[in-house]
C-alpha cells in the first residue's frame, strides 16, 4: 500500500485546490458575475479556437476570470497524467497568478501594472469518464486542449505585467520591488512549458488524427501558429524593454548588482528552458513533420524551426547570464558576419 501513498496524496492535494478555486470563483462571482466571453469579438482566430478574447476588465473581473482558468486547470489536473515536477511548476504559477489577480502579493496587485486579461469561453467541464466510455475520454482530451491553452495564455499575460512592472521599477530606482517581480516573472516563465505539456498530456494519435487538422484549413481561416498568440507577443515585448533597461553583461551587472544579475539570469534561463522543452513537446506529437504554419517551400520541419528559435534566443542570452550557450553565440555571430 505505501507504493500508492504518493499518487493519493497527489490526488487529494490537487482536487483540496481545485476546491478552494472553486471557492474564489464562488466569491468573485458574488461581487460581480463574468464576462461572457463568446459576447466579445475574436481579434484573431486563434483567439477563437482556443476561446480567449481580450477586453479591459476591473480589477474584480480580471481576477475572477484569472481565478476561472485556474479553478479548470486545476480540475482537469486531478486526472491529467503530467509529470511531477511539470505539476509542481504549473501548480506555482497558478498560485502566483491568484496572488497576482487579487492584489495579495507584496509589490503586486491592481496598481503595479495593466494590460488585456484573457477573458475564456466556456469550456465543457471535465469529468472522469466510465471504463469504456471512448467518446467520453476524447471530450476529456479535446477539453484538455483548451484548457492547459488557457492556463498558458493567463501566464503569458501575467508574466508580460511582471517584467513590465520589474522594468518601471528599475527605471523608478525600486530595486527590491523590481527583484520581487522578476521572480514572479520568472515563476510564470517557468510555467509555460508546464502548461503546454498540460495540454498535450493526451494521445499523439489522438493529436494527430483529430485535433492538428481542426487548427489548419477548412477548419480555420488560416493555420494557427504561436506568433498569433497577443499575450505572448506582449511578453516578448516586455522581455524586449527589459533587456534594453538592463543591458549590461552578467559579469558587469554581477560586480555593481549581484542580486539583480542573479534575478534577471534566472527569468533568461527560464526563457531559454521554455524554448528547449518547446522543441521536445513538439518532436513528441509530431515527429519530424512540418508545422501546419509553415510554407510547403520552407526547407525545415517544425522541429528544426524551433530548434533554431531556442538557438537565436540562447545566442541573444549566451553573454547576460552565468551559464551562457557561448558555443552557440559564437556560432550565430559567424553566420551573421559570414
């Protein structure tokens, strides 16, 4: 009995969390009920696929329906087969995310930055399914599709106001609300790998035979690719602002601020870490073929595609942190000057 001890541990903890999620949405609910997102027009078609819309919300609106992601995330988590330390990650950012959106966390809350917050359709609520039931467990992976799609998408966004507020810190001269909200930047970061293999804990098969092609035409408009994501843009936007506000080299910010070298390597090498495991998600669900996105002419797969995202980014990264990919700098700055 002591070999099952861990899974029913797990099993508790996560449907005590999804419980008390359910209980914060119960009360944010009261003060004021949620936006109905299929109201809100899709900006993009990957907005409508995976049912996100972006809208101002107050601060009560932007937490329920942060805390709404997070109560089906954490509901489809008491029975999808991710891996502990992904689990332990994903957990992490939901519970800065609730901290985030209700305004709990030191040098967090309605008045440490803005931007859109995802406003998520309904999606069908998962439920376990009866031995045999096939139709059931497909609606179990589809749902789960959307679902860890969401929870990502809510850490993108959360983690673009981070750094953006680390940013304005910086330049106001605030250092330790500036390291605090690298690290809540750094939590989230953490959790887009986690969330994306949330969503691909179902069957590559299944993948590859029912859900790739309602992402491609006659399905969509267009293939649906990652670029289109808005909340990921914004983070690599404030990624982008951040960097030019702290350009020094690991080795020069090191000597005048150990702390913030320390906290700005650990949000790069969590960066570098999402684009790494990126390229091994997608190996695992679709081998060497071309993404849906990608031109019949292009000469790489999506795997190499990626692969060559996570290089250039290493390379941009390779001087600024501690454990830099100096091989792969000096090889990306032979080709440019080549």
């Amino acid at each position: 009995m002591a070999t099952h001890a861990r899974p029913v541990e797990r099993s508790v903890a996560l449907r005590q969390a999804a419980a008390v999620a359910g209980e914060l949405v119960a009360a944010l609910s009261a003060l004021a009920p949620a936006v109905a997102g299929e109201d809100v027009p899709a900006e993009s078609t990957s907005q409508s696929y995976f049912r996100v819309r972006e809208v101002e919300l107050s601060d009560q609106q932007a937490a329920l329906h942060g805390a709404l992601v997070i109560h089906r995330g954490l509901e489809d988590l008491c029975e999808a087969p991710l891996s502990g330390g992904d689990l332990a990650l994903e957990v992490a950012g939901m519970r800065q995310a609730v901290l985030d959106l209700t305004g709990a966390a030191p040098g967090s809350g309605p008045d440490s930055g803005s931007g859109p917050a995802p406003v998520p359709d309904p999606v069908p609520p998962v439920a376990v399914p009866e031995p045999g039931a096939a139709a059931s467990l497909e609606s179990v992976w589809s749902a789960r599709w959307l679902i860890g799609h969401q929870v990502h998408v809510l850490f993108n966004v959360c983690a673009a106001v981070a750094v953006a507020d680390a940013t304005c810190h910086l330049r106001d001269g605030d250092g330790d609300t500036a390291l605090r909200r690298l690290a809540d930047a750094a939590v989230y970061v953490r959790g887009f790998p986690a969330a994306m293999n949330h969503a691909s804990t179902i069957p590559a098969d299944y993948y590859m035979a029912a859900i790739r092609q309602t992402m491609a035409p006659p399905s969509t408009d267009v293939p649906l690719s990652g670029r289109q994501h808005r909340g990921y843009k914004l983070f690599r936007a404030a990624m982008k602002d951040l960097l030019s506000a702290v350009p020094d080299s690991y080795e020069h910010l090191a000597a005048r601020d150990p702390e913030l070298a320390e906290a700005r390597g650990a949000l790069l090498e969590a960066d570098i870490v999402d684009g790494e495991r990126h390229v091994t998600l997608a190996y695992s669900m679709v081998h060497l073929r071309r993404s849906i996105a990608q031109r019949p002419e292009g000469p790489d797969n999506a795997v190499a595609e990626l692969r060559l995202m996570r290089h250039r980014r290493a390379a941009q990264y390779a001087p600024l942190i501690r454990f830099g990919d100096h091989y792969i700098a000096d090889a990306v700055a032979g080709l440019r000057h080549s």
